[in-house]
C-alpha cells in the first residue's frame, strides 16, 4: 500500500515480490478481492510445495528398489554361476569312478583279452570299489541338495555332550589306528548341547576323518570343547597335518574343493560343504584356523542348553 502511486514503486513492489499493489487511500471492499488473491495464492503455493515433496520422496524410493533389484540382480547371476560350476564339478566326479566301472567291465566281457582268474577278481574288486564310490558321491549330493532346499527335517533336542564325543571317538578309532595317529580328547564340560544328534555326529565324524586322513604319519588329532561366553560349545579337532594356504581356507567349505595333492586320499570333496550346511541349519557356526606346516583346526560351536536350577527340596 502506497499513497505515492507511481510507475516506478508499483516495478519495484511486484520486482521484490509483492502479491498486489493498491494505491492509499482505499476502500475495504477495494482490498478484499486483494486479499482473496493472495489467499488462493498461497495455498497454490503450499500444494506446490507438498507436490514438490512428494515428488523427491518417490524419486528417493525409486532409487532405493532400483538399487535393490541391482543386488538382487547380482546375487541371481552369483547363485546361477554357483550352480553351473557345482554342476559340471559334479558331472567331472560322477565321470570318473563311471569310466572305471566301465573300463574294467569291458575288460571282464571281452573274450580277445586273456586274463587270469587273480587279474579277474581284481577287476571286479575296482568295479566294486568305483560303484561303491559313485554311490557314496550321489547320496551325498542328494544330502546336500535336500539340506539346501531345507527339505531335511532337524530333530533337534538335548545331545549331551561326553556321551557323543566318546561315540565318535569309537568310531574313529580303527581309522587313526590304522594311520597311527593318536587320538586326545581334552577334558569334556558335562553339558548338552541343542542339536540333531545323528547330524551332530555325522559333522564331527567328517572333521575327525580329515584330521586324521589329512595328517602325517604318526601325527596326533586333538578335540578340544570349551564353553563360550555367550552360552556356546566349541569344539574345535586339531591336527599335524600340512595345514592350509591362505587361499585355500577361502575355499576350504565349497563343495568338491579337493586340493591337488589329496587326490590319492578316497573322498568326495563334499564334506566340509556338507558339514557346514548341517551345523548353519542347526543354528551353529563353524570355522577353521590353519596355517601352513603347522596343522589345521576345524572347530563348530552349537547352542548349550540352558541347566535348569538344581531344583530346592522342600522339608
Ligand atoms: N584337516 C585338514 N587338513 C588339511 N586339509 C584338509 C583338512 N580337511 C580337509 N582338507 C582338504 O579339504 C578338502 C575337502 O575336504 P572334504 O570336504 O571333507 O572332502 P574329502 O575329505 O572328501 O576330500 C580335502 O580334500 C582336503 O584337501
Ligand atoms: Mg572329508
């Protein structure tokens, strides 16, 4: 409002921002039209705004799916190359003990090729043992790929846990006897652990069966359990044999990760990947510590069961 109208101050009102313009003196029925401009004028204003935030808002949003989809992308072509690596390994494994099986049968039914009944009995003993290798590698990728698919119902309950360990020390007895390795348990906390005990069992038998057919002749295998702090068991299998590379432990859970010079040593190569499979769907973790020359140690460790309070004896 102005009661110098002029040109010049009406340019210099509406440059600095001014709604309106009127000239004093004035009447009230003069400035309500005025302010009735400047009201719809604002709230255009504040929509615009709203709109305005609305807008950056599902850009952000945009951005974040995009981004989401971008992992979810690569984690698909991650997991399909996984499969295509697992798959031509598992076809590389399944040819050779069959190439066996068929190298020897061919020997056996062809009538052009003498052999004695010795050589004879000897070539039905490697079909025998190939089969029993094929059969091994397939029940073994069955397990692997039933766990996987979270088909493998856990029967999980209280394992106590010096019963299991000396189970396993029976079973692992005539196999360290007979590569002279000795066996040492360390003291074992009398407690019980929450787990499936026939898949507990079949874990620390792969670790005990590596540490011994992983070890040097007369080596030693050692269990150690001890109790973590946040109500766990480790129970680590330590050994002499070679140890590994660094860049091998990146590895070491992978399936069908055999390393070169084990290939003399019967196996699959699919324990470990197994074995972790088995402890993670048990809600346990595992690990392994190694350096070269100086032996490896695998250890898990699995949820204690709570000890219930020793119940009080009312007189
Ligand atoms: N305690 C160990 N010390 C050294 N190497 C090991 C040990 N355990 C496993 N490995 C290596 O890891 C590979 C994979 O082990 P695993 O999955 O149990 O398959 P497998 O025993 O059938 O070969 C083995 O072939 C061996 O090369
Ligand atoms: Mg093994």
């Amino acid at each position: 409002m102005t009661g110098e109208g002029s040109i010049a101050s009406a340019v210099r009102a509406m440059q600095a921002g001014a709604l309106d313009y009127i000239v004093k003196p004035f009447k009230a029925s003069s400035l309500l039209p005025v302010l009735a401009r400047a009201q719809a004028t604002r709230s255009l204003r504040m929509a615009n705004a709203e709109l305005e935030r609305q807008l950056r808002q599902n850009v952000m949003e945009l951005a974040e799916a995009n981004l989401r989809l971008e992992q979810a992308r690569t984690a698909a072509e991650h997991a399909s190359a996984e499969k295509s690596r697992f798959l031509s390994n598992m076809s590389h494994e399944l040819r050779t003990p069959l190439n066996g099986i068929l190298g020897f049968a061919q020997i056996l039914a062809a009538d052009k090729l003498p052999a004695t009944q010795l050589e004879k009995q000897r070539f039905a003993r490697n079909i025998v043992q190939s089969g029993q290798h094929l059969l091994k590698l397939v029940n073994e990728i069955l397990d692997l790929a039933r766990i996987e698919a979270g088909k493998v119902p856990l029967a999980l309950e209280a394992v106590d846990l010096p019963n299991v360990l000396q189970e396993c020390r029976m079973m692992v007895t005539p196999l360290a006897e007979k590569r002279e390795i000795k066996l040492g348990f360390g003291a074992v906390p009398e407690r019980r652990l929450r787990a499936d005990r026939t898949r507990l069992v079949q874990v620390l038998i792969n670790l005990l069966s590596n540490a011994i057919k992983y070890n040097r002749q007369r080596g030693c295998v050692g269990v150690a359990c001890t109790e973590t702090e946040d109500c766990r068991v480790r129970i680590a299998v330590s050994d002499t044999g070679p140890g590994l590379e660094s860049d091998q432990l990146q590895h070491i859970f992978q399936p069908f990760n055999r390393l070169a010079r084990d290939e003399e040593e019967e196996g699959s190569g699919l324990g470990l990947a197994l074995t972790r499979r088995v402890v993670e769907a048990m809600h346990g973790m595992i690990g392994v510590e190694s350096k070269p020359g100086q032996g490896s140690t695998f250890w898990v460790e699995l949820p204690l069961v709570p000890e219930t309070a020793p119940k009080v004896q009312h007189a």
